[in-house]
C-alpha cells in the first residue's frame, strides 16, 4: 500500500475531500470505508487492517474537511448516495465493496438501491433505520426534537439528548418524550451556546436519516450482495434494533460483529472498540 493520497470532488452543493491508499498489485476490488457523519479520520485503524488492497474514505458532505459554509441546510440519504455514485465514479476502477457505519450504512443502501451496479458487496453496520422500529414514532419524535433543541440552543443540550438516545437499551416508552432532559455538563458537554450551528449530525443528518424510507423492492432485487452487520455488544440500542429490523425486511440474517456501535475503532475521537477481532470478521464476511 502507498502513502495516503488525498483528493477533492465537486458534486452539486459540497465539495468532498476523499484519501485514498493505493496497492496496485491487488486484484481485489476497492474498498471503500464510510461513516455520516464520521469522516475519513474515524476509520484508520480499520484501513491499516486492509493494506493488501486500495481503501478509500471520504468526508461526507457537511462534515470535517467536506464542510459546507454558511446556514445548516438538510443532507438527506439521497444526497449522500447521489455523492457516493459520483465518487465511485470518479474512481473508476468498477464495482467496490463497501463497509459503511450508522448513518453511512443508511445512505449506502440509499446507493445500492439506486446504482446496485456500483457495490460488488455492502457490509451495512448498524444503520438507524428508525422507521422499521416498532416503536418508531416516538423514536422519530425524538429525533425531531434534537433537531429543534440544537437550533434553539445549540450543540450540548442537542448532544446530551442524541446520547441518551442512542445508549436507551430497548424499545422507547410511550412516555419517553416527557422525561427530563439530561444535564450537558453529566456528558462532558458545553452548557454555553457558542451561536454555530453547522453540525452534520445535529443540523443536517439527524432527521432526515433517521425518517428515511428505504426501498427495500429495490434492495431485495438487487445485484449487490448486502451483509447487515450488528454489534455483539450493542445490546438493544437503537442502532442495533433497527439493524435487525432491516436485516428480516431484506430476508436475511444479520452477522454479528465484535464490539458495539463502533466497534471498529482504534482511538479515533477518543473511542476504541475491538479493531482486530472486527477487521478479521470483516475480512471473512468480505471473502464469503
């Protein structure tokens, strides 16, 4: 493998900074790793367990380095996907295999649905299609309110609430949206509104990947090959239940992984998972 190579792709709205570590002597495809709104950092610990073929990662659009200026617009899945079509495009180099987390595992099966001629095999890991929860209009009710909480008083009441829900293990309480709101300072999190309001999770992502619909026709008759992936430590959080939910919408059984949500990390943003146990079992799933 070579050293990183960093490029940039101008797509309708955004201009997406991608890196890309080359081994030209793999006639494995490419693969490509993707998070949302994680970016490329959170994934290098996954790519050096990969270096016997070219990985590429990105920055979706809105966040780290593929930052767009000015008011918080909303990213939908479509969005996403339509980028991931064009990036794939640009690397010209035919179908890929994708491992995409949380919300990236969401707008790569919005790709998959619409450009299955793209994706060779996608490992989806734990995407939070909230829609196919049982209990999904409270969790669709909570989403929106993280959003109006973060333009109301910006990131570290919004981030407090967006905690607490992803870490409620099981299904919501009718009740949920009653309860207190959790204290900022409890996580760490700033009390203070510093007035920004460009956050891809909190702003542009939150409720549109949480709300969207996926066209599980599509995906079902597609020529991609789709692994759902859940975290052997995720319990019943949100993530791990809609995984599941996905995974029987599909007719499949879902591959568990090792860790939680992000098992796969190495550090990156201060959380570590299990990386070698998981980049083992992702190597096995990609080679089945």
């Amino acid at each position: 493998m070579t050293e990183l190579e960093t490029y940039t792709l101008a797509v309708p709205g955004a201009v997406l900074h991608y890196d890309v570590r080359r081994n030209d002597a793999s006639t494995e495809p490419v693969l490509l790793l993707i998070g949302s709104p994680m970016g490329a950092a959170g994934f290098v610990t996954l790519a050096g367990h990969f270096a016997d073929r070219t990985v590429v990662t990105y920055d979706p659009r809105g966040a780290e380095r593929s930052k767009i200026p000015g008011e918080v617009a909303e990213s939908t899945p479509d969005d996403h996907a339509d980028d991931l079509h064009r990036l794939i495009s640009a690397l010209d180099v035919g179908p890929v295999d994708v491992f995409a987390s949380s919300g990236g595992a969401v707008n790569a099966l919005a790709l998959v649905a619409r450009h299955p001629e793209q994706v060779r095999t996608l490992v989806a890991h734990e995407p939070p299609a909230s829609r196919e929860l049982p209990d999904r209009e409270v969790v669709l009710a909570a989403c929106v309110d993280i959003n109006a909480t973060y333009r109301r008083s910006g990131s570290g009441p919004a981030m407090a609430k967006f905690i607490r829900l992803v870490s409620h293990d099981g299904p919501l309480p009718a009740g949920y949206a009653d309860e207190p709101a959790p204290d900022p300072a409890a996580f760490g999190l700033p009390t203070e509104d510093d007035g920004s309001r460009d956050d891809a999770l909190l702003g542009r992502n939150m409720i549109s990947c949480n709300h969207y619909r996926h066209d599980f026709d599509a995906l079902r008759a597609a020529s991609t090959r789709i692994v759902i992936g859940v975290g052997a430590a995720s319990g019943e959080t949100l993530a791990r239940r809609a995984a599941a939910a996905v995974a029987e919408r599909l007719g499949i059984t879902p591959v568990t992984f090792p860790g939680n949500h992000i098992g796969f990390a190495g550090g990156e943003y201060g959380q570590t998972g299990e990386p070698d146990a998981f980049a083992a079992t992702l190597r096995s799933v990609l080679a089945d």
